[in-house]
C-alpha cells in the first residue's frame, strides 16, 4: 500500500502527516494492524484531527490527535469502530 505522506519520531510518539482522502480511516486501519504485528506487546494506537494547512494549524493538529488517543485511553477503547 502507498501513502504519500510525511513520518517523523517526536517524543515517545511516531507522527504520520497525510492528506485526507475517500477512505482515510481504512488505510490507517491498515497501517496501525501492520505496525502492530511488528510491536513487542502488539500495542499501536492511531489519532486522527481535522485536516490542517500551516505550520500554527499542524500544532494544533496534533494536540487534537493526541487529546484523542488519551480520550481513548481514558474511556478504554482499544480498537476500531
């Protein structure tokens, strides 16, 4: 499968930037099954945020994909819907 995105290490978190498209959720489904069956403990979580334009908008897109994933955490949710 081919994403054109951006991927980059930050924190204790890998960060995947990706245009939105027909079917996003599905391909990330993918990715994080993927990248799971490659994780000691099987553990890989995926946030998503609306889509952002601009180095101010790409902040705030990540603390919305971050506040998710601990949105899910807290009310523990541990797969996709």
């Amino acid at each position: 499968m081919w994403l054109c995105g951006a991927v980059g290490h930050y924190v204790d978190a890998i960060v995947a930037l990706y245009p939105s498209k027909d079917r996003v959720t599905t391909q990330i489904e993918e990715v994080r099954a993927q990248l799971a069956s490659r994780t000691p403990g099987g553990l890989v979580a995926c946030g998503l945020s609306r889509p952002a334009s601009g180095l101010n908008a790409l902040r705030e897109a990540y603390r919305e994909a971050k506040d998710a994933l601990n949105i899910a955490y807290e009310l523990g949710v541990s797969e996709a819907t």
